[in-house]
C-alpha cells in the first residue's frame, strides 16, 4: 500500500486581472503563501512540480525558483490543457509515493489576460484552394463544418444530455449559473462577486444556445499551490501542522477512451465517470460522503452533466437535482461553493491546484463567511479537453 | 471545376461521406488512422456513410472569429447507420423554437467559396427532411 499524502499548506491569489504583475510574480506568490501555511520553506522541498498551459515552454518552474530559492531540486512543468493543475499535484504525489521524495511543492498559475473565444482562430482564405491537414481541408472548417469553439462544445455537451434525459432545458442550465454567481458573493478571491437573478441569467447575450455569456467562465489571470508531505514525513510534524493538514484520500487522472462520436463531440462524461469511480474506490467514500465537490463548470452545461457523472444525482436526473436545489450551498451536495470557473475564474493553469485550495479550506474550517459547516471530506474534479480529467477527494486530519 | 472541403466529402452526381472502417471492429473515423482507437487493428477499408440521420446535439454559435458569419448552428448528427458526423445545420432557421433534438436530417452540400482561379469549394451540412 502507497504512503498516504497530505495536503500541508496551500495557498492561492485572487483571481482576476494583474496588468502589472507576471505570471512569474503570480507563482511565486502562490508558492510562498503555501510554503508559509505549511509552516516549512522552499529548503525543505524535494521537488517542485509546475503548470502551466499558455506559457507551457517557458520553464515557469525554474522562473519560479529564481523568485523564491534556487535549490537545484527537480522541477516538472506540466501542461495538460484545463487539467494542468491537477497534473501539477499529481506528479508532485507520484514522486512522494515513487519513495522519491518527502515534501514537494505543486503550483498552477496562468496569465490569460483579455485573450477572448479560445479555439475561435481567424479564418484566412488561401486565393488557391490546396488541400492541407488531416483533412484535406481548403479552408479553416470551424463554422462549417460545426463549430471548434469552447462555448459550443460544451454546449453541444449538455444538449446531448438534454437528448438523453428528460427535464432539461435552457432554464436549468441558467439556474446552474445563477448558483455559481449567487456562491461567488461570499468568496473574497473571486474574480467576480455579483448576484444575478435567473432573468438576468438567461436574457444576457447568447454565446452559443443555451450559454449565455453569464453562463461561460471568463479569462483571467491567477496562481495556486499546494505544500505535499507524504506520511512518514507527515509523523515528524508538529502537532498543529498534523491538524491542520488535509488528508488526500485519492488522487485519479484519467483520459478519454473510445467512443463512436468522441472524435466529432469530445466525449467529458466518460473520463469523469472512470475517474469519479477509482476515486470513491481509492477514498472508500461515495458521493453521498462529500461535504462540498468543486467541479468543472467552464460553462454552465458542463457542470450539470457532471453531476450526472461524478454521481451526485440519481443517474438521468442532473435537472430535477438543480431544480429542487440540491447543489446550493445549503442544499444536500454543495458544488462550487468558490463561484466555480463561471465567477470565480478560470486562469486555465492555476484551476486544477485552485479547486484543491478551496476543498482544503472548507476541511479545515477556514474558509470565513462561505464556510460549509462541518465539512469532512470534499471532492475536486477538473476536465482538459483532448481529453483528460484529474479527480481528487480530500480529507479533513483526524488530528 | 469544384474541390471538397474536406478529403472525406466525395463530390459526383451524389456526393456523400468517406469513412474509414476498422476491418477488424467496425470502428470508423474520418482522416487517416495509423491503428484503430478502438481495438488497435491497422487494417482500414472506405466506406460510404448513410446520408440520413437524426440530430443528436446542437447550439447555435453567436460568438466565432470575427470573419465567420453568425448565428449558424453546429450540430452532431447520428447517421442511420451509427456514425457520428460534425456539421452544420442548413437551410434551418437558427431558433432553438425551430430545432427538435432527434429530428431527421438528410446530407446535402452547397458552394462555401471561390478561389482566384474560379475553383468553387463545395462544403456540406445536415438539411431536415
């Protein structure tokens, strides 16, 4: 049996826009912040694992150890689009369970600034049409041949659980935004913190039917880390570090296998499910267990699948589950108490290590006025489209 | 003269989709595979793809790159003999009031351009039937 990993500190800024700052600065300031929780220092680290996906050639791991403590560690910068961050603490808690190390550092950070429609690249028409690509195509096919961007999708995503399930619609994809943005208003390090009615939700301008721009998450910029121990370190600790560690009861990656449409519709269900289910085996905890869930909700039609997937509601029944409230913060399983990607942001890299950062508060009874009382045990699940999906379920110390 | 836009429209009096098929498991794909994604056979045949279908997704897309015209609808269609196909829909009011998930759709093509030497591209998308 593997050593079990705690979570010792964490830390992460704000979300939302630094004209003035780098994405160096962002790390660096994740990373002391967590260092500093953890009551250990950048000499304690045995190694240093960094995401980030815009900058993903930049070397942001060793940028940032020119900020905080040139040590000679080994550092890991990763990239694997929106699950970046949970690949950045996965390969830190690879390496303490590989015997490699003790204490590692994980960091997510992203500087989008105001980038706009991923995957929406400007359409340039050649004066001779020549076949190129995997296709053959003569011209850029998004908007042709459907459509690349993120909005669409995901769109398309929820609309064919819509297909599938009955009693959902374009109102209960609204009310999932409607809850993200009324959660953001309790959370200080989001990006947007105003309260919208279901109206205002569904009659702000259509992106891609049925996201309305309230409905998709912004670009920005943001930074988190996370300080990893693994247990026999874990033991040599104060008793006031022990107690305010977060156990991670599991930690599962997984990729999207083979299905019929997956390469016209990428498929975010069924590496969700995989993972969601390894990470109950892993934890020995069900969906009923959790306390609070972070999840992906990059648009509005995304988390309410994912409540179908990572098995918070009855299967086929994501609709009736947001209608009668459940995934409020007073409801049976509160998901994206933070705001979600949709208010709270969504610095693509930062994400993954964030998500951990909010479930690791509420376990510890810190998390101020958007604290979910008695929480014990909290579910983080981030998706990259491509596709891979990162899943973590944390633990309050029994210390 | 006219050139597809994609490898795997396949122009004529009746143009249709090209796929190719695993010979092993049935799998097909769209574009060249070097083993099957399914079952990791490397044998592939081509095969023609049912022109009908039904509409399995959609949305309707009001924010693209700037030079694409809005709103169109993107959608998924499953063809009537069990292949997945992104297109868009055509010749569709672009009203969700308008599009009923599961509505059957028939593949047709139409000219998307004109290059300098007079060559049109001829694209394709799902028309209801």
């Amino acid at each position: 049996m593997a050593q079990d990993i705690w979570v010792l500190g964490t830390h992460m800024t704000a979300f939302g826009r630094y004209p003035d700052q780098d994405a160096v600065d962002l790390a660096a300031a994740a990373a002391l912040g967590a260092l500093d929780d953890g009551g250990v220092t950048i000499s304690d680290m045995d190694l240093l694992s960094c995401g980030t996906l815009f900058q993903a050639n930049a070397g942001m791991g060793q940028q940032v150890q020119k900020q905080i403590g040139q040590t000679g560690i080994p550092v890991y910068n990763v990239s694997n689009a929106c699950a970046t961050g949970a690949t950045a603490l996965r390969t830190v808690i690879m390496a303490i369970r590989a015997g490699e190390a003790d204490l590692g550092l994980a960091i997510g950070v992203e500087q989008m600034g105001k980038m706009g429609l991923l995957a929406g690249g400007a359409r340039k028409e050649k004066n001779v049409y020549e076949p190129s690509g995997r296709f053959g195509a003569v011209m850029p096919i998004d908007g042709i041949l459907g459509t690349d961007t993120m909005p669409g999708v995901f769109a398309q995503a929820g609309m064919e659980y819509a297909n599938d399930n009955d009693g959902v619609g374009f109102e209960q994809f609204a009310k999932v935004a409607q809850k993200n943005h009324a959660h953001s208003t309790l959370n200080p390090l989001a990006q947007y913190q105003k309260e919208f009615s279901l109206e205002e939700v569904m009659g702000s301008p259509m992106q891609s039917y049925p996201n309305t721009l309230l409905m998709c998450c912004p670009t920005g910029d943001g930074a988190a880390a996370c300080v990893l121990v693994g247990e026999e370190r874990f033991a040599t600790l104060s008793r006031e570090q022990q107690s305010r560690a977060v156990k991670i009861s599991a930690s599962v990656l997984t990729t999207d296998p083979y299905v019929e449409s997956g390469a016209m519709q990428p498929d975010v269900n069924t590496l969700t499910r995989n993972a969601a289910q390894a990470a109950y085996e892993q934890a020995g905890v069900g969906p009923e267990d959790l306390s609070l869930v972070e999840l992906h909700d990059c648009f509005a039609t995304a988390e309410l699948i994912h409540y179908d997937n990572l098995g918070l509601c009855e299967p086929g029944g994501a609709g009736d589950f947001i209608d009668r409230g459940a995934p409020w913060r007073d409801g049976d399983t509160p998901v994206n108490v933070s705001g979600g990607l949709i208010s709270k942001g969504h610095p693509i890299g930062a994400t993954g290590v964030a998500n951990v950062y909010e479930v690791a508060t509420h376990l510890r009874g810190e998390a101020g006025d958007r604290q979910i009382e008695g929480a014990n045990v909290g579910l983080a699940h981030v998706i990259g489209l491509g596709s891979s999906c990162g899943v973590h379920i944390l633990e309050k110390s029994g210390i | 003269m006219q050139i597809p836009l994609v490898y795997y429209l396949v122009l004529g009096d009746e143009p249709y989709l090209q796929a190719n098929e695993c010979t092993n498991c049935g799998a097909r794909f769209f574009g060249r595979r070097n083993a099957c994604a399914h079952c990791g056979h490397r044998e592939f045949k081509p095969v023609r793809v049912s022109d009908t279908g039904t509409l399995r997704t959609f949305s309707i897309v009001y924010r693209a790159a700037p030079t694409i015209p809005t709103p169109y609808v993107s959608a998924i269609v499953l063809t009537d003999d069990g292949t997945s196909v992104r297109s868009n829909l055509i010749n569709i009011e672009p009203d969700p009031a308008k599009i009923s998930l599961g509505m059957k759709v028939k593949l047709d093509t139409y000219v998307v351009g004109t290059d300098d030497d007079g060559q049109e591209a001829v694209a394709f998308g799902y028309a209801p039937t």
